[in-house]
C-alpha cells in the first residue's frame, strides 16, 4: 500500500490491526507517526519511512510481529515508549543519531540491539 503524497501525518490507531497489511510506503513530507498508527498489524513485514519523518508515537509498530526490516530515517528525533514492542522478527536496529528521545521498552521483545549509526 502506498499513501497519497500528501499525508504528512498518520493519525493515532489509523491502521491498528490491519492484519491483511503487509507492506507499506509512506509519502515524502511524512513528519509523524502517531501512537498505535500500525499497532498489531501482525502481517506487516516491510515499511519504507520517509527521510522527513521526525517522530514514532508511542507503541505505533507493537504487535507488528513480522516486520523483519526497517530503516529509521536521519532525521528522526523521537520514538515513543514501546515504540517497536514484540517485534519478534526485527533482527537489526539502526539509530540515527538525531534520535536522542527514544522511550522506555521502545524495543522491548526485539531480538536485535539497537545501535548508532556512528557506532
């Protein structure tokens, strides 16, 4: 699924439990993600984030137990609590290191460590 390129906001819950989502592309002018946007949608295994992004809400990719991929853009400052909980297919974690924010369990469950880009 790709979103309009007009969408600079993903609104809290807009696709909790989508459980037939598997991919997704985000547009350009993405800035944020809110709480719980992509929460148990247990399908998704790959999503593209735009470069723009600056924010994840808390628990927005909870549950999302087959996302096994994904880079977090340059930009990004925040990731919300519980962010990435039980992502048990996210096996590598790049921080860019703009992101000073990162809440607590933000990748509780998540067999890969987090770490710098600059590490």
């Amino acid at each position: 699924m790709t979103l309009p390129v007009t969408v600079t906001v993903i609104g809290r819950c807009a696709f909790y439990d989508c459980t037939s989502l598997t991919e997704m592309t985000l547009p350009p002018d993405l800035t944020e993600i809110k709480g719980y946007a992509f929460s148990e949608c247990a399908s998704l295994s790959k999503i593209v984030l735009p470069p723009n992004l600056t924010e994840i809400g808390q628990c927005a990719f909870i549950g999302c137990t087959s996302l096994a991929e994904i880079t977090l853009p340059l930009n990004l400052t925040a990731i919300g609590l519980c962010a990435f909980h039980g992502c048990t297919s996210l096996a590598e974690i790049t921080l860019p290191p703009g992101a000073v924010d990162i809440g607590w369990h933000a990748f509780y469950g998540c067999p890969g460590t987090p770490r710098r880009i600059n590490d």
